[in-house]
C-alpha cells in the first residue's frame, strides 16, 4: 500500500459533510483527493476561496488550491465519496457509478434492493451485493452507501446484542447536534436555550426506524433478507454541535441480563478484514461503565471520531435492556463512515 | 377572598426553588409571605442582602427587607410551603405540620402512604388521606406533596389517557434544563456544547417511574391503590435553562387512535374546583399540532409557566401511542405546583 | 385616548423585528394594526400560515387571519411602522412618507440630513426637522428613524452624561445577541460555543459610530449639528438570544468622578413629553450598584424590554469613565424603539 | 535529550489546570510525572479514582494509578509545576522552591520584584531574575511564573508591536470562557444564554492591567524596569468552553499604519532558545486577514492551543490601532504556559 495512492472525488465537497470528507482524507494513507465537485455556483474557482469553511482545522493547501468542477461530469477516479445533497444524488450517483466506485452518505438509495447500505464493523457481508448490482444496471463502477447519521449511534451497540440475543423492538430517542443539519442549517435563534423534538418533519426518524432492519440483515443469494425488528424512534435536535446521543430500550428472543449484555458488548470485536483499515479506530465501540458517560463533548472525538460509545446498559422495566449510545454524526455517523466504507472497498479487492 | 390575606412561610427561602416561591408570590391574591427560613449560614439576615438572586424579575422589596429565621422554630402560619433540601425537609416538614398546613416540594414523603402527592388537575381527591394522617399522626396541620418536575410533564397528559384508555406501559425519555439541578447545580463546564446522559445516579428516574403510579392511583377507603403502570425512564440533563421535555410511548389496555387521543387530549378540562385557583392557567394542557412544539423556550412560559404542552401524538410501531410533553421545571413542576396545592386546600376548606 | 384606535402598517410584518411589532402592539391603547405587508412570497397569504413565527408568546389572532399585502401598495393608514430591509425601505419607505407616518427601524435614511434620527427619551427635539422634510420633499407624512440595536444601548446612559459633562470620545465593544442578525440570521454551527468578532464586515461599527453623533446632536435652524465625539466601536456576536452589551470607557470636556456620574446617571428623567407614552418603561434607565450587572438574561426584559440598564460605572485608566450597558435589542433597540417613536409623533400632535 | 526524562511533580494536580498539565505532560520528550499533589480530602488515593475528570481525552492510565501526595511534603523533583490555589500557593510555593524549579501558574508571586514572569516568546530575559532571587532566599530550586490566562491573548500581538512602535496605552475588552474560572466554576444557571461583565469582583481587571507593564518591561542589572504602559481592562464571562478573546484599542509613541503594524505581526518571530522547546508551536503568533477571526471554537487549538491568533488589525478613531487576539486560556494560558517556562528552564541550562 505504500505505492501511488488512488485517486479519490468528493462529490459535493463544499458542504459540511463534504468538508469532513476533505479534513479526513489530509494525509490519508491510501486516498489522494483529485477531484471536488460543486453547484453551478462553485464550479471553475478554486475551492479555498468559495467554500465557506467550517471546521477547525485548516482548509490543507493543496485542496484550497483545486478548482471545483460540476457534478455532472464523471470524472476518471477510482472512488467518488459523495456528500451531495438527497435529489442531486439521486440523479448523479449512478452515473458516476457506471465508471467509478461510488460510496455515498446520501439517503438516495439506501433503501434499494441492489444497493448495500453498509457499516464496515457491522455488515461487511453485503458488498455481495455488488456482484448483482453491476450486471444487473451494466456497472463498472458500484454504489455503497452508509446508514443515517443517528442509526449508527444505536446500530453499533445493537448489533452485537442482536447477533447474541436476537433483537425484537427497539425504543430510539435521540438527542442530535446542530452538524447534523448541515451548514448553515438550524438557526441560532431556534436552537439556543431550546430543543427542537423533530427533525425533517418525521423524516429522520423514518430512517432510524427501518435502516437497522437492513443493517442487520442476513445477506442470502446475493439478497438482503431484512431483520424483523420493531423500532420507535422519537428524535430531538439539541443545542451542541457534534455528537448524536441515542436512548435505547430494546427486548430481545433471548432476554439477556444486563451483565450477560455488557460482557457480549466489551467483548465485540470486527471482522478481520475491517480492523486494519486506515480509519478503523483501535475500539469500534468503547463500552463505559461511569453512569454518567457517554458524554457528546467529552466522548465524541474518540478514536479520531470513529468509535462508537454505550454505557449505562441495565434492566428496562418494559422492555429488557436500556443503554445510551453515542457517536460523532459528521465523522462516524457520515464522512468518516462513507471513507470506511471505501477503504473496505479497496481491502475487499473490489477496487484496485 | 377579599379578606385579609392568609399567612406563609418559605421553607427553604434560599435556593432556586425557594426564590421562585417568592417570585410567584408576589401579589397573590389570597396569601402573603411572613416568614422566610433558610440555613443556619443565613439566619438573622435581611433575604434581600443573602440570597445569591438568580431570577429576572427583581426581588420584591418587602420580602427583600425580611430577617430569614431558623426552619427549626416552627412559625404561626396557616400554610407553609416548602423548598427544603429532602434530609433537611423529612427532619423539619413533620414539625411544622404539627401545626401547619405544609406544601412540600420535597421528596421525602412523596411516597409515604397518608401523604397525598398531588397534581391538582390531575388527582386533587388524595385529599382525602388526610384525615387519616391527621388522625393518625396527632396533625392539627398536615402535609401534602407535589411530584418530582419531570414526573409532571410526562403526567399531565397521561392523565386524560389514562382515564380513556386504561395506562398500561411507559417509556419515558427527558430532556431535562439546568435549573432542575438548583443553585449552583450543573457546572457549566460539565453542560456547555454536552449532554448529561443521567441525574442523581439515577434516583431522578426511579422517581418518574414510581410517582405516576400513585398519581393516577385510586383513593379508597382513605388509601391510594396505586395504578398498575410499567413505566421506564431515561433522563438526561441538556444545556437549556427551563422546561422539561418528555418523550413518551405508552400502551393503554383499550389502544386508541392518535385522532381519538387528540380528541381526548383536547377534551382535557381540570376538576371543577381546580379551575378558578389563583395559580390555575387558562388552560391546564395546550395540544400542538405544529409538528416541531412544543419547544422548551417557546413553551415553557404559556400559562405563567403553568400550562403543560402536549405535542407529536401519534402511533408508535412498537407499543401504541407516542407524543412529547412539556412543562415549566420551576414554576409548574415545583413553586408553582406547592402553591396550586396550596391553593387547593384552601378552596377545600382544609385551610381557612 | 379611549377614542377610536389609529390605524397602523407595518411593513415587512414576517421578519423577526416585524414580529416584534405584532407581538408588542397586541393590546396597544393607541394603535391598532390594520395592514401587513410582505415580499412577493407572502402576498394575498394569511399571516398566520406563512409567518415563521419565532417569538415565546402566541400570535395574536386576529393578526394571524390578517392577509399580507405588497410593501409596493401603500395603504390608507395614519402611521406604518417599517421593519423592511435597508435596500427596501431606500425603496420604498419614500413611497409611504408621502402620505403617511412612516417610524422605520431601518438604516436606510438614519444620516440624511431632514430625517430625524431619535430615541424619545434621549432627543425629541429632532422632530422639528419634520417641517423641512416635508416643505422639502413635499410629503403629507414623514419619516422618522431610530437608530441601530446597539447604538441604544451606548447612547442612553451617555445622553446624561454628555448633557452634564460633554462627552467627547468613546471607545464601545459590543457583545450582541444573535436576534439582532435577524431569523434565520446566525448559523448555529458558527455561534454555539464560539464568539464572531464582526458584524457585517464592518457595518455594524460604522453604524455604531456615526450614529450616536447624530443622536447626541443639537438641532438648529431646522438642522441637527453634530455632537463631536470621537467613537470606536469593537463588535461581537455571542451566543445569547437576546440583548446587546456595551463596554463603554470615555472621556469628557469636564472629567467627572464615577460618583458624580453615578448621581447623574440615577437622576436621569426623559422629557415630559415622553413619560407618559403608553410604552414608556417606569424607568428609562435602571442604575446597577450590584457588580456583575447587568446580565442579558437578566436584564434585558426590565420595563417589558424598554428599559435601558448599566452598571459597573467607575474610573478607567486611560479615559475618564468606565460602564458597562444593556438594552434589549429587539424591543428597545428595534420593534419598541419605533412604536415609541410613533406614541411620540401621537403625543407631539404631528399625527393624530 | 533521548536520555532519561525529567521528573515533575505536579502540584494541585486535581483543579482544572492541574488536569491539563496532566493531559499536555503524557509523551512529552523531556518530562515524566513522578509526584501529584492534592488537598487533604484527595490524599493517599489514586488520581484516577479520585480526580473529576473534566477533559475529552482520557486519563493516562500510569498516572490514573499515581496516589495523591500532600502539597506539604516536598518531593525530590527537578521541576514542580504549580496549579495550586492562590492562597495554597502564597504559602507552598516558597517551600518546594527550596529545592525545585518552581513554574507557577498561580498569581500569589507574579508581582514580586525578584520572581520572574514570563512568556517564553515575548520575556525569556527576565530568567536573569533568578539569580538574584536564589542568593537573597537562600533557595536551591527557583520560582517562575507566568500571567494570567487573558493577559496573554493580549500581550502575544502587544510585544511585537510594543518592540517596533512603542506601546503606550491600551483599551482591553474581554470575553472569558468559562474553563478560565475552574471546576466547578461558573453555574449553568448563571451564564447559558447570558454574560458576566465582571471577574473576580475586579479581580481579573486588575491583573490584565498590571501584568502586561512586567511581561514588556526591561531587564537591567538583575531587576525588572516595568514598561509604563496605561491599560484598561473591561471583563466579561461569555458562555464558551474554552478560548478568551481581547478586543485591543492602543496608541504608540510612534503611531504604525495598520498596514505596518500587520508587517510586524506577521515577521514576529520568537527568541532562538525558544523556538525549538517541545511544546512550541510551529508559529507562536497566527496572523489572520479573513475579516470575521480569530473565532475561540475555531482558532483555540491552533498549534495544539500553544498558538495565539490576531486578526481585524484596523486603524481607531480614538487611539491608534485596533485588533481581535485570542488563544486558548487552560493550555497557552495556563497549563500550557507553566510547562513551556518549565521547557525553558532547561533548554537555559537552569534545570538539568
């Protein structure tokens, strides 16, 4: 791996996902960014003097420089990581999919049959779909794509509970960060002092309820067969600025108690092929036994924003177990997500 | 009730509740402060010159000019409301209620089986246990209790449910302000840009999962019969400064539509006797239809802080209902509830 | 004043000073709103559908079924308060003054030399160029401003004391709310846990230190000669909701020692004229002794967001007097500011 | 300096500052913790048990297991860096400077004519102090300071402008992250949505007046020859986790064009011995042209917070200059700023 790097598009590279895309990808071992894409309004300036920049490192140089290009013409990239808004994406990402492994954050087509809708640490198993989604569309290329931001806060805690006890239902509250919205997204005026207790008019919690069923689905003749899992989620929108927070209570076939369920969390571990990627964190889920953590500000920013968190896991009066969960939405929960997806991609052998 | 107006005291004048017992206070129709107590660190000085003030109005000045006194010298007045610490308040409530009639905010008798917890919207005939507490304890005063201030938002609509639709199971998820923890409470550094997944190390939720069940209880034969709800709780602390957000699923024994829910909700209307208190909002429980209220800082003041807010009601995909409640931590859920108590006993003939 | 109410405009109604404007003039003794106006997205709408509404108080209903009409229509009504934007009141607040008293709260024409620029308390007296303006330009009505959200904040505890002592320069650092940048205004990716170190790029402190000149002018002859002081403004946006703080240090023609100001400052009296209008806030000025007021939260909502406060007054080192002040910006320092100085056109008999 | 580390003690290891020394000292090159000190309630247990662990990364697991040692036992160490209270420190610091360079971060000795305060970058010569001070105490270690946490965001841009034009007064507001006042510090209820204007009931005022006038005077015949400087300072609590901002107006004996001014800024290059030591960051002065930073969130870790940054240098209608300085307040202004005069210390042959 120490040869030429591959060169790596982020479509919709002036938002703020697209912008976590860029931040991440500074000194990345294997991706060299080549190509940004913008709207109409960003294409031919170089991209340090239009994007409006966000976080809090510097824009690298080397990117300020590159002049954004439209999204409309496919570039020749081994991987485009798209950052594009919801219909854009529906109208772009297949066609720089016939060329170019295509590995979105975007809901656009997470919910297709032909498309994996992948967590690394999770469900690595469903590039078989791959195979089908090339022959079937007429692909070079393929399309991936990574779960709402909130569903990898509860997935990664849920996922190995379920492979151990079988997950049934599942209560989902979720305090999220203003980045969740994107830029400039929720106003000041709105959030300040305030919780908003819905998000994309029911839209979110949408996603949060049928994503883990294809997240923990079994992947069988090159199909996902789909998790039988009832889930509520009920969403807020909270004022701090990175970090998604999920309130679990789950019942399960097998009821665990709450030290059989703690010992199968401490004990999760990858798959193989996932624990040596660049961005793979040293723990995929940090497990914390002080009652008052996870924490957004404090819990975050672990494993360079890459590990999930859970604690408080104990007995729910209804249901069997509650635990809350925890992971940084801009990083784990998009940019950082999609780039796992795609380092899973090149490790996979799928793109070379 | 044009008469002179009836005597209190501030149990506990100090703190944040205390200080909202004063706010409230202020031109009260029917009852006039006389004496304020507090710590041995304050006594035999004038309130307004001690007390750490931290409301936006100012401190009214007859009060400001009082000399607080021991809360162990029990004083001759007719009510006495209580703001004291739970350790302070289980020495000191039962020697005022020798004599008094005490309003505690408190939780240290909450429970207790001849001590009525009361909403007066919600279940004014507990009432009625204090005969037997009188009785039983020699009380020529008697002690009555308002519940914990997250309990509260979640049962002000649960109320109506219950009576339509038979409560069966809960869970309650809350977002909780920073003054629920009094003064100084959360640091600052702990909250900013955070989130607090838990709260007195879980002893908030073991009261928002034990209350309601004595609330909506029935009375018989001088005893509450505690309802039999399963409610599970998950509390958080988030950066606001007031109102407490519920998010609540529940299941009824007879499931209802969310449209015949709203139509219950709507119906909602306090018993008679509660209606015209002093302390009594226009209207005990406001229902939402905008799909992103109720809102902390937008709502939290309908009513003088003593309206609840009911929002979101709509199915749940795993038990029947789901909906997002609200209310004034401070004002509803603590000083303003003791007053309401207050209130109630004497438009029950219970104080003169 | 018990007569019939007069009739009154406001003038881009949906924007969050607009709304101000509704919320404040909702049982106004004097004025009664009988016309909206909006931007083409808002024409031939009800109010209540289309406004975002962000305010913690319900719209009025009768506002709310208001349909909203172009600004480009000027209607048929005694005074129209303007909350438009600065290239739309250039526009169109010319229009209006031909035939009505136009109060506008833009900056638009806040240094042309026949309009008055005031605060009631601090110069009514401008309203004597009004006779000009309107030989001048011909109009049946007027146009009167009032000055920037923290421009009020400065100039009302320096009115007294340039009266008394002859400001001459002011250095001003601002720490403003983010409802001053108006709905949606600030992003709160750039505000929570962060400071902005400029408004407007520049703007806001140009405005800051040309216009107390003005405001501290003496009018003669028909024209303002401006008061010379020498002022820098340093501004910067705080994540708080509302109200401006102002860190004023200055010196004087006759230095005087923080006590002399202090009685100065305490024995400030509006004019006679002005006492007495329905908005007038019991005390123009509140004078902090406390050593850590005033506080935004705190303060900003004494005499129903009309009153001004300051505080910290003493010696500086390098000028003559240090201070600290605070208005609300929205009320005082815009909605407010322009209904009073309507109840003062009432008052001064040039509408009726 | 491959050899064996140093071996620091770090007194008043549990505060907040304490923390960040902790944190800022794992893997350091020169530098080993070997001794913590605490109050009595903290003695004889291990840090990790003990310590409320406010930061986002998480305790370095050899010093979890370090036991708490009274401040009152000198250890034998090279160097103790101080995080102790002031009073704590009146009394300790003498003692331990007995034996061990002493870098202080308290403000008990910062005025004392024999005690150097130093920022590496703007005053390494005042080292000359010590010789003095260890022939009149009789020590063998030394005493070593450095400011306060919001004088150095001032001072940083001060001294290369102070060197060139000769600074002769200076206007200074602040706005102060709460992370400056310590743990548990300032109450939620009292800063979100709010600002404190005032410090330490002056306090803090006082220091950023008197410490700049030391930090820039001149070193001759072994004593300190204060520059004559007049500055006023105007505090604020704004509700940040970290980062102080200073809004600067100042005048010089020969006045500088901004656009000459920002030439110095940017050519300011700190003392050879200084920009090598381990936590010197790449450049100690960030020298910003986008009109709207340096912004606390954004700009505070700069240079893993060792960074200061300037931006909006513009010329003043009153004094001569104005601009917006910034650095982080519990790293270069505390923590990070008592181990960089420790790293001095040896780099100057002082401590080996």
């Amino acid at each position: 791996m120490t040869r030429k790097r591959i060169p790596v598009a982020i479509l919709g590279a002036t938002g703020a996902v697209g912008q976590r895309m860029v931040q991440l990808l500074e000194n990345h071992p294997w991706f060299e960014i080549v190509v940004l894409t913008g709207s109409d309004r960003t294409i031919g300036r170089p991209y340090g003097e239009l994007v409006r920049w966000i976080l809090d490192t510097p824009i690298p140089e080397r990117v300020a420089n590159m002049v954004v290009q439209p999204t409309e013409e496919v570039a020749d990239v081994a991987i485009a990581l798209s950052a594009l808004p919801t219909d854009v994406a529906r109208a772009m990402e297949p066609r720089w999919a016939e060329r170019t492994a295509v590995c979105s954050n975007a809901s656009a087509y997470r919910a297709v049959a032909d498309v994996p809708l992948i967590i690394p640490e999770v469900n690595p198993d469903q590039l078989a779909l791959l195979e089908r989604q090339r022959a079937q569309r007429g692909w070079k290329g393929c399309l991936v794509t990574n779960p709402n931001c909130a569903t990898i806060s509860a997935v990664m805690p849920l996922k190995p509970l379920h492979d151990a006890f079988g997950l049934q239902t599942a209560h989902i509250s979720t305090l999220q960060a203003v980045s969740g919205a994107g830029y400039p997204g929720v106003a000041s005026l709105d959030i300040i002092d305030n919780i908003i207790p819905n998000i994309a008019d029911g839209g979110e919690e949408a996603k949060i309820e049928a994503e883990p069923r294809k997240l923990l689905g079994n992947v069988a003749d090159g199909q996902v067969v789909e998790a039988q899992i009832a889930i509520s989620a009920q969403v807020t929108r909270v004022p701090i600025i990175d970090g998604h927070t999920a309130l679990i209570a789950a019942s399960f076939a097998q009821k665990p108690s709450p030290e059989e369920a703690l010992a199968v969390l401490e004990a999760f571990m990858p798959p193989e092929i996932v624990r040596h990627l660049p961005s793979s964190p040293e723990r995929a889920l940090i497990v914390h036994c002080n009652g008052d953590r996870p924490q957004p500000r404090r819990d975050r920013d672990a494993g360079r924003g890459m590990s999930a968190s859970v604690g408080r896991v104990r007995a729910c009066p209804v249901l069997d177990l509650r635990m809350v969960a925890l992971s940084h939405n801009t990083i784990r929960g998009a940019a950082g997500g999609a780039i796992l997806n795609a380092e899973l991609l090149v490790a996979s052998g799928i793109v070379s």
